[in-house]
C-alpha cells in the first residue's frame, strides 16, 4: 500500500507523481518556511512538468481544508479523550497543532491534489 508506485507513496513522500524518483519541491524540509511551497519547475528523471497550468495548485485550497481537518480531528481526539484536558486546553491544541503543522498541511494538499490528475507510470521509473 506505500510502495512506489502508489498514490499514497508520492502523496506521503511529496515525490513525482509519474515516476516516484525525484522530490517535487526544492527543499524536502517544509519547516524552512521562505521555501515551503518552492517547487521544481520539471521532474529531472521523467522531465513531467509539475505545473500543468497557470494557477494549477489553487485547487490544492480546496483539499487543505479536509487536511487541515483530519489534523484537527486528531488533536481533539488525543487531547480531549486521552489526555481528558479541559475544552480551553483542547481548543489551544487544535490551534497550536493546526499552526504547527501549517508547512505539511499545505505540502501535503499539493500532493494530493497534483495526484488527482497524474497517475504513475513505470516505465518512467529508474531501473535498479
């Protein structure tokens, strides 16, 4: 389910969607926030140009949301129903973690999104 060749493989790795060899953004640390959403203009292995048009990666709003839901869906869960915080300490969680991961939220988004439109194909893949 994780292997290369796997929506979820490129989605969780942030790799090119067609080939899985090479990191679609210029900086695999999504914390260096002046470079977070600093992509590659092509894949140097297969040449897939990751901008397929001019404001392609708008839609990627549109999946941050349900992301960025998930992550707060889980802050709730951990803080409320294990740690059994009070709802003030809970709502500071879900904040604090929705702005902490702000970076990996919207990396994150941009993979799933760019992976609705481009399917990998093998034959691009480096032979070993």
């Amino acid at each position: 389910m994780f292997k290369k060749g796997s929506k979820l493989y490129s989605i969780l790795t942030g790799t090119c969607p067609k080939c899985h060899e090479e990191s679609m953004f210029k900086n695999k640390n999504p914390y260096i926030l002046s470079e977070a959403l600093s992509m590659n203009e092509t894949c140097s292995n297969c040449g897939t140009k990751y901008k397929i048009e001019p404001s392609f990666f708008y839609g990627s709003m549109y999946v941050s949301y349900p992301v960025g839901i998930a992550f707060a869906t889980a802050a709730f869960v951990i803080s409320f129903f294990v740690f059994k915080a009070s709802l003030s300490v809970v709502f500071a969680s879900i904040v604090g973690t929705l702005i902490i991961f702000m970076p990996v939220i919207l990396r994150l988004s941009r993979n799933i999104w760019i992976n609705f439109f481009m399917h990998y194909d093998q034959s691009l893949a480096k032979k070993p």
